[in-house]
C-alpha cells in the first residue's frame, strides 16, 4: 500500500499463524477468534480490518450473551453483552451486591463510547507533545473507570460480592480470573454495540482474507520458510537466512515472529537491553493452553453456546486440578460441521513444562488421549448419551502450538493481559531494537494482551514508523 517491494517468510504451509483453524473429516475447529474488535462498520478498529481487506464477504454473528455460569445446585449467570439487562438480572437475583453490580455494569455502558484505537493510531515513538494532549483529552472522561478499575482483576472485584456464588462466578465472567475488569467491560461494550463479533467461516478464512488482500497488492509469500536468522551488517539489518541456508537481501526486516525467538536466537540476543530481557525472564504470565476439539453427531444449537461449569469436587487433568470446566459450541457458524451436528471445544490453562517433559515419548500421545477421555466423561454428565455420538477427537497441547508457529511456551497470546500488564499495555512496547538499524517488530509480543485488534494495528505502526524513517507519507489506502 505504501510503495515498498515486500515479501513475507512463514514457517507453517498456511497464513495466520496462531490465527488459523484446522479440518478434520468433516469439521472445521478454530484455534483463535472468539470475538473480534473492529467487526463493526465505523466502530473502533474497523478501519484497519478495511484498510487489509479482511472483513470483505466473511458474515459477522453477534451474540446476546458472551457466556453462562453454572454452579452444581444449578444456580446460574448469564453474562449479557447488554449492560441494561445484565444489570437488571444480575441485581435481580443479588440484590446484596446491587451496589456494585451498578457500577460495574454502568461503566460497562461508559465505554461503548470508548474508542480504543486512538490509542495506537499513531506509534508512540512518533506522537508529538500536540499528539498526546489529545489522546489525554479523548481519555480523560474515562480516567475514573481506569483509576478505579483498570489496575484490578475480577478475582479481585469478586471479593467485593457478598454472595457466595459470585465470589465464585465473577472471577470467569470476563473470560479468565486474572484479566483486569476494565478490559472485560469494554470487550463486553464492543460486543454490546456489535463491534465484537465473530467471523462466520473461523480464524483460517479470515486469516486467508487478508492473505489474498496483500497477493492482490503485489505482495510474495514464501510458506515452509521458516527464518533461523536475521542478517546484520554494521548494526543494520540486511536480509534472512532460512533453515534451508538460503539468503534474502532486503534494506528493512519486520519480525512478526515469536519476540524472544526472534531476539534471542535470530538475533543471538546481540541488541538486547536490561529492559528488554526482564520482558522475557519469566515473570509476566504467558498462556500456554490445552484444547480439546470434539466433532459430534448431535445437534447443540438450542444449548447456550459457552457454559462455564463450577464444580463441587475438582478435576485433576494434565496434573493441575480445575475448579471449572468450560465448554463451548459452535453452532451459531453452522459451516463449521455438518447439519445436524456440532464442534465442541473446551481449552484448559496448562504449563508448558508439563507437556515438554513427556514430548517424544509414547506418555505425551497417552497423556492427551486421558485429557480427552476425562472431558468426555465431564461431557457425558451434561449431555447423557454424547459419548457415542462422538466421531472426531482433537487435542492440541502448547507444544502444539510452539510446533506451528514457534511462540515461546506455545503462548497464544504474548503475555497474558493481567492488572500487572496493563501498565506495559498503556505504556507500550517499542518496536525497535537497541543499536540495530532497519530493523522492525511487530505482533503479540510487542502488544502485551495479544488480541488479534491490537496486533493488527501494531503493524500498521510498523509501517508508519517505516515512512516516517523514509521520509513518506503514510497511506492508509489503495484503489
């Protein structure tokens, strides 16, 4: 778009990286997009989504509830992406806690006017002192949400409820415990005024959507060219070499790759600060993940589409034991299996430690076949009979995921948006390296939270950066 000759080098044989979805028999499992921000025409993100060609012919379903909580006595939540009516039922059933289930839920209806994108439509490095008296004053009506709930987590809220169920539900109702509640309530505010949906042919079609956008362009992709090391004369960035010991020249490199892969070992950690590798010494949370993808001859589609199950005794899988289990059906995206059947998923916080000690030997193989065995036999408790109407068993560890896309740990998502990150988000990673010239990085590893928005914009900062060194104009679209 911007008049450079470019080429991308991608280890696997399909684009998206992490963004994918893979077939088997007759069923398509997604491996990514829950939601994506930016679905909505005019809505924060939307432009990006334009400007790459993602979003052109791919349906966006919306939901009216994001989730259901279900505790053993069957007492459930069901969190609504409408901030009105998840107010309204929550203070029904909890009239304790009205207090703060209305402030919750009110800011919550705050920021469907919250446009997160002007946060990154200019990269840090390049906003003037005129750049940010203006995005202080867009943030300003938002500061108190922020002071008050963005360096909090729901299991922090939780302690807030006097009800004992919520203390239970509300850790989950924004996804995972530790994610801080302002960034639950603004997911659910993007969902609310339908700028969170989910693309109906999965992560891979929308994946390819931009794959044919950036072709169209004139771009080269080369698949099964995995980079294993950037090239550097005199501090500056020259060219790749692949596994396969052939050279590419070029006057930049982007890595969008996996960030302590590609500063670590393309790089050998030659232009790494202290700051740099305190990111990478272990102490900001990844989220390596198991998921368990069943296809499933049996109609799910008058069932709520995520339910997360509190349980009375845990369940020890993968050598942890769980408190709750989730499971979601697809449905709504009926090409995702045939008619009249389903696609099941439930996906488990795991460490990566567990999965590499047994990688290679016959117990990893055993080991994921129990994971499965333990979820069906969870399964068949909600859904008496399913167990024999299961045709496609799929387990994918975080070895799995290191094996396709090469993310530290088989992270999904950089480092996990927590209360302790979220200074790092507001505040950014840089996309340059110390000393190393022409050299550019861009993806969850620069965008701590990891969500596919964000990313996406992370690199068209990349690209401003890029015309901004050149001394070009920015252009953001091509006929």
């Amino acid at each position: 778009m911007n008049g450079f000759r470019t080429r991308i080098f991608e280890l696997h044989d399909l684009p998206g990286g992490l963004c994918t979805a893979w077939d088997r028999k007759e069923y398509i499992f997604d491996g990514c997009i829950n939601y994506l921000v930016g679905s909505g025409a005019s809505q924060p993100f939307n432009q990006v989504w334009q400007e790459l060609g993602a979003l052109r012919e791919i349906e966006i379903i919306h939901h009216a509830e994001f989730m259901r909580i279900v505790a053993p006595d069957g007492k459930t939540l069901i969190v609504y992406v409408d901030p009105g009516r998840l107010e309204q039922e929550m203070v029904r059933q909890f009239p304790d806690d009205a207090w703060q289930i209305k402030r919750c839920t009110r800011t919550i209806q705050q920021f469907t006017r919250f446009d997160m994108a002007r946060l990154q439509q200019k990269p840090r490095s390049l906003m003037g002192p005129l750049d940010w008296m203006r995005l202080g004053w867009t943030m300003l009506p938002f500061a108190p949400a922020l002071l008050r709930y963005g360096f909090i987590s729901t299991v922090d809220l939780a302690e807030r409820m006097h009800d004992p169920f919520l203390r239970r539900a509300v850790p989950l109702m924004f996804a995972w415990p530790e994610i801080p509640v302002m960034a639950g309530q603004a997911l659910l505010a993007y969902m609310h005024t339908g700028n969170a949906g989910f693309p109906a042919g999965a992560s891979l079609e929308f994946a390819q959507a931009l794959e044919r956008r950036y072709l169209e362009l004139g771009g080269e992709i080369h698949y099964k060219s995995q980079v294993e090391k950037i090239l550097v004369e005199n501090d500056m960035a020259v060219g790749v070499r692949l596994y396969n010991d052939e050279v590419y020249k070029a006057n930049i490199v982007i890595s969008a790759a996996d960030g302590r892969g590609t500063i670590f070992d393309m790089l050998d950690g030659m232009y790494a600060n202290r700051a740099i590798r305190q990111l990478y010494d272990g102490h900001h949370t990844v989220y390596p993940q198991i998921q368990v993808s069943l296809g499933v001859a049996r109609d799910l589609s008058g069932e709520p589409h995520w339910v997360e199950y509190l349980l009375d005794k845990p369940l020890l899988i993968a050598g942890q034991e769980r408190s709750h289990v989730g499971i979601k059906h697809y449905c709504f995206a009926p090409r995702l299996a045939p008619p009249g059947k389903s696609v099941i998923a439930s996906l488990l916080p795991t460490t990566y430690s567990y999965w590499q000690h047994i990688y290679g030997h016959k117990l990893y193989d055993t080991e994921q076949e129990q994971v499965a065995d333990i979820l069906i036999d969870f399964l068949g408790g909600i859904y008496p009979g399913i167990k024999s109407q299961i045709e496609v068993i799929d387990v994918a560890t975080p070895l799995s995921h290191e094996r396709y896309t090469g993310n530290w740990q088989g992270s999904n998502c950089g480092w996990l948006l927590t209360k302790g990150i979220m200074p790092l988000m507001l505040r950014g990673v840089r996309k340059t390296l110390p000393g190393l010239k022409n050299f550019y990085m861009a993806g969850q590893w620069v965008e701590p939270g990891g969500m596919v928005s964000v990313v996406a914009m992370s690199g068209r900062n990349a690209i401003q950066m890029i015309c901004h060194a050149e001394g070009k104009p920015f252009v953001t679209s091509t006929v």
